[in-house]
C-alpha cells in the first residue's frame, strides 16, 4: 500500500487504522453534543425581561411594533443586521449577509410556533433593497428607531429570542460574535472537512491551505453577492450620490 502523501494531506493508512482513530474521535463528538443538550436544557431555564411590545419598527406596509413582528406566534428569533448607511452593496456587512444569507426555510419554525424576522440597524428602504437584491424572502424590518432600547450596546450584530405572554413581550436569551455561527450550516460542513474553514486562527496542522480573510468575502465584496450579479440582480440600494 502506498502510504506517500503530500505535505497539505492526511496520511494515508488503511482502513481499519483509519476507522480506530475516526471511533476515538467520534466519543469526543458524542461527548460533545451531550454538553451542547445539557447546554440546551440551561438555556431552557434561564429567566427573561420584558421589554418594550409597542418598541417602534418600520416594515414593508410602514410603522409596525415589536409585537406585530410576532405575526401571532408566540415566540420569535430575531437577527440585528448591521448596517452602513449611505454605502453601497459591496461595503455592506459580510459576516451579517454569511448568516442571513442560510435562513431560508421557515415553515419548519412556524410549525414550532416560531417567527424569524431580520431586524437591520439601519433605514428601511435602502437596507430592504439589499434583502431583495441578494433574494433573501425572510420577513424584514428597521429596528432604527429602537436600537438603542433592543440592543441596549450589545452587538455590533445579535441574535435575540423573544416569548410574548398575551400583548407583553420577553427577551429570553441572547448572543453575538461567533454564538450567531447557529444561523449556518457552511461552517459546520466545512469542520467536518479535512482543511476546515481554511482560516488563519484554526488549529491546523502545518502546509494546511488557508484562505487570508476568510471566505466571507471575495474580491471586494461579500461572497454571496456575485452569484447575484451574475444572475443580472441589481445592488443600486439608492445610495448614489448620498
């Protein structure tokens, strides 16, 4: 058997030596995941405030209120996108349009009683054309108006859980930096790879590829964005000349 790899491979060895280390490796990610359901269950019993339901927002038919975001569920999830106001497309939030860009099927959340809606930071009509230009159909909203009272200087992005008791409104958990990674799928796939994520601060070992920056964005721009414009998907966010 040949054993002879380059220096940016595994070894290769035969299989059932292959299937040891994998079966050792494996306890690890069982262990794992019970810590991530015992993590759950806490999470379950952590206690909740009440904020604002009548926490003005602005929506595709104008003013709504926090409450209305519910859409009548009982519980919502929603994601703070940041926002450059006045920017083009291209200098738009790449770690925001990673995650918004992998929430696509609801029906599975509303079968839970579970509303998701994108709360953007910034003004409505500039920042709803960015959700049309990518094709994102998740409901979407200006939470401008009450950022300073949702957020309360969390961020600069969160992802926030809300349960509403009759006309009042909870905020139940919340998180930011990498605990938003549960919006995606890409990194989880990409960690089950032999390179991984390809970037600079994982462990990896010596002569692994890496790709400098990440690969959240390509060329200048968000990565997402390019497959939109070579679909012919306009970015003009109305941002011209401001």
């Amino acid at each position: 058997m040949n054993t002879e790899t380059t220096a940016s491979a595994p070894k290769v060895v035969d299989r059932a030596t292959y299937q040891a280390e994998l079966d050792t490796l494996r306890n690890r990610e069982k262990a794992h995941t019970r810590e991530g359901d015992a993590i759950a269950a806490a999470r379950r019993r952590l206690p909740m405030f009440e904020v604002d339901a009548t926490s003005p927002l602005i929506g595709p038919d104008g003013p709504v209120t926090l409450l209305e975001v519910f859409e009548g569920r009982r519980l919502l999830i929603a994601y703070y996108q940041m926002w450059h106001t006045g920017h083009p497309a291209a200098e738009q939030c790449q770690g925001c349009t990673f995650f918004n860009s992998q929430v696509r099927e609801l029906s599975y959340l509303h079968a839970c009683d579970v509303t998701y809606a994108t709360l953007c930071q910034g003004p409505y009509e500039e920042s709803v054309r960015y959700r049309d230009f990518m094709g994102w159909d998740v409901p979407w909203y200006s939470a401008r108006e009450s950022i300073d009272l949702l957020m309360a200087g969390r961020g600069p992005f969160m992802l926030a859980c809300y349960l509403r008791e009759g006309d009042r409104v909870f905020e139940t958990y919340w998180t930011t930096g990498r605990g938003v990674e549960v919006m995606d799928q890409t990194y989880g796939l990409l960690d089950r790879t032999a390179y991984g994520r390809q970037e600079e601060w994982e462990d990896s070992p010596a002569g692994w590829p890496r790709i400098a920056g990440g690969s959240s964005r390509t060329n200048g721009r968000p990565t997402a964005q390019w497959s939109r414009l070579e679909a012919g998907h306009s970015d003009d966010l109305g941002t011209v000349g401001h």
